[in-house]
C-alpha cells in the first residue's frame, strides 16, 4: 500500500474517533451541570484544557462557559480540533482514497460531513445540543460498523484499526485525568455525592456505566481507573485498545507477535506489556495523574513512530511532502 494511502487512512479514523469523543465529553459534561450544585459550575474550562489550546481559547473567546465552549470545541471552523474541522478532514482524507475504501464508507462519510455542518449554522441546535451530540456519536458508530462491514481485512483496514484505537486510547486517558487533576474543587469532596456524580460522569462519557455495575458493586476511584486503564475486554479500556493497536501494526508488517522489527512495534509492545502487568495499586502508588501524563507521552511517541516506520518516505523530489505527521496535528490535544 502506498504510504498516501496508509496516511490517509490513518487519520481518516483518528479525525471520526475524536470527533466522537468530543461528543461524548461535551454531552457528559452538559448532564453533569444539570445535577452538581451551583458552588461546582466549573467543568466546562478543563475540557478547553484538554485541548491544549486553551491560550487560543482565551484569546477568542474569553470565559469558559457552557455556549464558548460549546462553540469553540464543536462548531468553531478556524479550530482544528473541533468537531467541524475533525469531520472535514476525515471526509478531505476519505476523498483522497476513494479507490480503497468502500462506497458505503465514503457516503456515510459524506452524510455526516453535510450533517455537521448544516448543525453549525443552527442557532436551535447551539442552544440546546443534546440530540447534536447523540447524532455525532451515531454517525461514527454507523461508520465503523460499514467500515468493519464492507472493507476487506487487509492493510487499509488496519490502518483503519490502528488510527481508531490509537486516538480511543489517549482519549479514554484524557477523561480520566480531566476528573482526577480538575474537577475535583477541593479535598472534602472525596467520597462525597458530587465525587460520585463525576465518576459516573466519567464511566457514562466512555459508554462504560453498565459494564462497570456488571464487574463492580460500587463506584470508587480505584476501581474506575483499574476498569478504564487495565481492563483487557472493555473496548474503550486503555489496555484493550492498547493491544489491538499492537496487533493492527503486527498484522500489517507480517512481524510475529512479541517480536518486533521496527520502533512503532517496540514502543506498543513494551506499553502493552507494561500495562499487562501494572495493577491499580502501582498506579495509585504512582499517582493518577503522574500515570495518566506518562501514558499520553508514550502514546504520542507510538503516534511518532508510526509515522516515521509507515508514513515518513523520503521522495527525490523534496517538494513532494507526506501527510503532516501526528505530532503536529495531535498538538491540539497535548499540553
């Protein structure tokens, strides 16, 4: 496979997976508000902090509140990382390489592009986005199952796969260290009832609350990180995406598992084996945070690596450049 191809493949699935989370985290945050007490309206600004871009964000539009950050992270045209610009890029990517994937994908694709940015210019959705958000997250659902449907499991399918899981996984960590490091206003809200309300906050923004209440009996910290970071059969858990990033790049090189014969398969390998065999303790040990830090700068070093092992051709005519590389575009996204 041409990289070209492999490139925007790539990043046709990351940009429909980060629009999807931004959905899931603004729909979250929004029912949140409707039920924490008016001392603890303040969730809204550690979403534009997640962005990394929240120096942009003050620039343009001042105050975080529920309509700016709404705006910036959704709608905003200028804003690379908004859902807008997230889906107008995947369909740019889709469009490159409408000979590889199917037709079904290609006009699902282009039913949500048109969606999303008929959404943008009306004033009643902005206001009250809820069915905005669940539309989002519907349009990607009904993407990855025409894309797992209809393409053949060859190397642009685990491309495909690789992009996806590779964006769930920082995303899923994302979350987590939101509510850990941000949300919590002071130390006497531990165990409280608004603790409570966040953590399931947390669990619902990654579709996890059923599963977690099927493993579990109770909502503690420790067991909403174990679930969500070391979990090997919840499809958002960390650990699982991990893995199945690791056998998305094994199954496009032909490299036996547990061997590796470039940097993207040591680097995945070696957090897949470290994940296997970290518990909850040695993360809280460790330190929430400090683990979750730690875990995206790896995560973006996968990213790299990839990259350069797939992506990154040298062509003889300089002036011919590959696709930029995912550091510059997850920059949005890192501190």
């Amino acid at each position: 496979m041409l990289s070209r191809v492999a490139d925007a493949i790539y990043w046709m699935s990351r940009y429909i997976e980060r629009a999807e989370n931004l959905a899931r985290f603004m729909d979250v945050t929004f029912n949140l508000m409707l039920d924490l007490p008016q001392s603890h309206q303040n969730a809204w600004a550690p979403l534009v902090y997640t962005t990394g871009d929240h120096e942009y964000f003050r620039e343009k539009y001042g105050d975080a509140n529920q309509s700016s950050v709404i705006e910036f992270l959704a709608f905003d045209q200028d804003y690379p990382g908004s859902i807008r610009s997230c889906v107008k890029f995947a369909r740019e990517n889709a469009r490159s390489v409408r000979e590889t994937i199917s037709s079904e994908m290609w006009e699902q694709l282009n039913l949500f592009y048109y969606m999303v940015r008929e959404a943008s210019a009306n004033d009643r959705i902005k206001a009250s986005p809820l069915d905005f958000f669940q539309e989002i997250k519907q349009a990607s659902h009904l993407f990855k199952g025409i894309t797992d449907a209809t393409m053949s499991r060859g190397e642009g399918w685990n491309f495909s796969r690789l992009g996806r899981l590779l964006e769930r996984a920082d995303k899923t960590s994302r979350i987590l260290d939101v509510k850990y490091y941000l949300l919590l206003p002071t130390v006497h809200d531990v165990g409280s009832p608004t603790d409570d309300l966040q953590w399931q906050a947390v669990l619902r923004s990654v579709s996890a609350m059923e599963m977690y209440s099927k493993q579990f009996h109770a909502i503690t910290p420790s067991k909403v990180a174990q679930f969500l970071i070391l979990d090997r059969h919840f499809p958002r858990a960390i650990n699982y995406s991990v893995t199945g990033v690791e056998h998305a790049l094994h199954a496009i090189s032909g490299t036996p598992m547990d061997t590796f014969r470039n940097s993207a398969e040591q680097r995945v390998g070696q957090l897949r084996s470290e994940l296997a065999y970290t518990t909850v303790d040695d993360v809280i040990q460790q330190g929430l945070h400090e683990f979750l830090d730690l875990l995206q700068t790896k995560l973006n070093k996968i990213g790299a690596a990839v990259h350069e092992t797939f992506i990154a051709v040298k062509p003889v005519d300089t002036s011919v450049q590959s696709q930029e590389n995912g550091y510059q575009r997850q920059s949005i996204f890192t501190r």
